[in-house]
C-alpha cells in the first residue's frame, strides 16, 4: 500500500452556464467607414469591356473632357489612351483637381 496522500476533491462544485439559448444582443453595436476617397481623394477603377478614357470622364467627373487627366495620373499604366484594357486598374485623381 501506497503512502501517498490523494487530491480531497470533496469541497469542489462545477456549474455551466450555456448560452445555446441566449441570443447575442447587437443593440449597442455601431459602425462607422470613413471613406478613402475623402482622406487622399484618389479612387481606383478596373477597365471594364467598353470603356474609354472619355467614357470613365463621364461617369466620373461629368465631362468626357477630362480624359487628359485620367491619361496623365496613369502614364506608368496607359501609353496611349485609346488603348486601353478590361482588367486594367487605373488611378482616377480627385474631383478637386479637375478643373
């Protein structure tokens, strides 16, 4: 027979509370995005099939016109500016900067 004193267990209790029906309470929870395109002013766009630089103008800045512009914040992406590609992404400057 062994001398060795065992662990007294005895005065321990265990208790389990489950959460299983308790529903996670989001009330409180809020959420806040502060855009990119407000801090550095620069959005990027992928090239869709169709578009052109005057097209991309448009839709973004409200003048065809401002194609140049477009061409000239991606000269190290678009050599010449009725090339280009779907899948290509493209810096557009801030709408500040268009005059």
């Amino acid at each position: 027979m062994s001398n060795e004193k065992k662990a007294d267990f005895s005065g321990v209790t265990a208790k389990v509370d489950s959460t299983e029906q308790q529903k996670a309470d989001f009330s409180g929870v809020t959420a806040k995005v502060d855009s990119t395109e407000e801090i550095i002013g620069e959005q990027s766009y992928t090239i869709e099939k169709g578009d052109t630089l005057s097209k991309i103008a448009k839709e973004h800045y409200g003048s065809a016109n401002a194609w140049k512009h477009i061409f000239e914040a991606n000269r190290d992406i678009i050599e010449d500016p009725d090339r280009i590609f779907p899948g290509q992404v493209i810096k557009l400057p801030p709408k500040d900067s268009i005059a």
